[in-house]
C-alpha cells in the first residue's frame, strides 16, 4: 500500500529524473569528445600565401603535430588585408579545437593599425602556445649601391620617396620595423605593401623594390645564396644564423624589432582541448630535428604555457600601438 509520503518521494525523483537526465546526457558527450581530441582533421589558417614565415613554420609544425596525434592537420593559406581576412574566418570558427589560427605580430599591430576591424582580437581568441621569436632582417636588392645600413641611409636621404619598401602586407612586423627605421633615421621611404613574404621577396630580387625588413626563417636562403643583400638584423644581438650581419642599432642607436609566432584558436575553445593542443605544440618545440631546424631559420623557441603566449600577445599589443601612434601608420 503506498503512503502520502511513498506517493510524495515518488512524485520528487520523477521530477529529478526530467530535470537532470538530459542534462547529464548530455554532457557526457562533450567531456568524452575533449578526451578522444583529436579525431579529425584539424584546419590550420594561415593568413598569408604560400612562402613566407608564417607558412614555413606552420608546415614544420603541422606535420609533427598530424604524426603525433595520428589526425591530418591541413594548412590553409588565407591571404589578403593585412592578414584581417584569414584572422576573421579562424576567430568565427566553431571553438572545438578543430580550426587553428597562426598568430603573429600582425595581430597585435592591426589593433592600432586599422580604424575598424570586425573583430577584438585579444577578446575573441584564446591563445593556445607559442612556436617561435625571430629577428627580421634588413635586406636590399643586389642591384643597390648600399652596402651597409650607413650607406642606405645616405642613398635614401639622397633620393627621398625614390627607395621603395616592401612588405608583407601592411600591418605585419615586416611593415612597422621599416615605419620604425624610416622614423628613427629621418628617411623617407615609399612602402608598398605585398599580400606575403614570398611575392614582396621575388619583386625584391628582381629590383622591382628596393629594400624589405623581412622575417629571417623566409629570407634566410636567398641571404645565403647571394640573391639579396642583408644589411642589418632587427634584434639588440646579432643573430647566430647571420652571426656576421650586424644589427641596425649599430648604426642606429635604439632600433629594436622582432617578430614571433604562435597558435591560436577561438574564443570558447575548451581548456581541456587548448591544454593538450599546448602539450603537443611544447613536446614538439622540444625535439632535437626541430630545435636544429628553427635554429637554421634564426629563431629561438616559445615554449611555455597557453597563458604565458596570450601575455606575450597583450605585450606586444601595446608595444606596437606605440609605434603605430609615433609612425602616424593607418590603414582604412
């Protein structure tokens, strides 16, 4: 026989069980896909053409991290506005761990750089690790006369507006290291931005453009084959790659650039997936072919925690906006 009390308990765990059955069950799911990460091919954006920095290390590292995760990691090469469109296509991607993005100082600089973004990259992204720091380097076309950074600063004041300066793209490290140069020793250059490295740098052995403070690792070869002419590395120190090619800051006093380069994936990715991403993206930083190949390429590695990168980016935010500002740089 049941009691009012029976009936009573009863009428409570049937309310329990709608309540939280479907919710749990629901949840099951989502922890077990965080743990089976990855299961599938993981897209990795990369917001320039074929060529430059940023698409020789994501290659390096994509095919480590695909071999050790045992899932395809695609590189796709989105190109255009700076490295905005490629930026903004990876930042409204499903937070899954699934689509990454290469992030490098262009993401810090095109928050002052640009008048409007469709985005808040440090609000709309979470950082995964970082990969890399370089120098950029000072480089001129073969057919230059200037042989040494003195030398191109007196060929540049002699023929003001004349000497062309490539980049990358505007916004990128490669572009504000050149604003800061032409800045800092009262030359008047005429930059034309480039979508990537890589066509800047065919132009620029051509003579179509006469000077480039490109990223070293996309450089490096064409340095060494006698292809194009380094002048000076970015960075406070030489660089052991080009341990003969003396800094900018010889000549003039207080220049310092650098570049760096990491993942990135969007806002609301899973920690769980981010954390493992981190682990993966550090264990293969710590292989010995790879610390020997991004030496090759003049680079020291980033590793460290997802935290630690997102600082470096915030970082590196206000200390390009500085430059922006002093610059007078802007892009509609």
């Amino acid at each position: 026989m049941h009691t009012p009390y029976a009936r009573r308990l009863a009428t409570r765990l049937a309310v329990l069980t709608v309540t939280f059955l479907p919710a749990l069950f629901t949840a099951v799911p989502a922890v077990a896909a965080e743990d089976a990460f990855p299961n599938r091919t993981i897209r990795w954006i990369v917001p320039y053409p074929p060529g430059g920095t940023t698409d020789i290390l994501a290659r390096i590292m994509a095919q480590r991290l695909s071999e050790r995760t045992g899932q395809q990691v695609v590189i796709d090469n989105r190109a255009g506005a700076g490295n905005n469109i490629g930026t903004e296509m990876a930042l409204k991607a499903p937070p899954d761990g699934y689509t990454l993005l290469l992030v490098n100082p262009a993401n810090a600089i095109n928050t002052t750089l640009y008048r409007t973004l469709p985005f808040d990259f440090l609000r709309d992204y979470a950082p995964v690790a970082g990969i890399i720091r370089v120098p950029n380097v000072m480089e001129v076309t073969v057919s230059l006369p200037a042989k040494t950074v003195a030398e191109f600063i007196t060929h540049a004041k002699a023929n003001p507006g004349r000497v062309i300066l490539a980049s990358s793209g505007s916004g990128t490290s490669v572009h504000l290291s050149g604003e800061l140069f032409k800045s800092m020793a009262g030359v008047d250059l005429t930059h034309v931005p480039y979508k990537g490295a890589g066509p800047a740098l065919v132009d620029l052995i051509g003579g179509q453009v006469h000077v480039i403070f490109d990223n070293l690792p996309s450089s490096i070869e064409y340095i060494r084959g006698g292809k194009l002419r380094a002048l000076g590395v970015t960075t406070a120190r030489r660089s052991a790659a080009l341990p003969d090619t003396p800094t900018v800051a010889e000549t003039v006093a207080g220049y310092e650039a650098s570049a760096w380069f990491g993942a990135g994936a969007p806002k609301g990715t899973p920690p769980a997936v981010i954390e493992k991403l981190n682990r993966e993206f550090n264990a293969i930083l710590a292989e010995p072919k790879i610390r020997t190949r991004l030496a090759e390429l003049g680079g020291e590695q980033m590793m460290g925690s997802a935290a630690e990168f997102g600082a470096i980016h915030a970082a590196e935010t206000e200390k390009w906006a500085k430059v922006v500002k002093s610059s007078g740089a802007k892009v509609e």
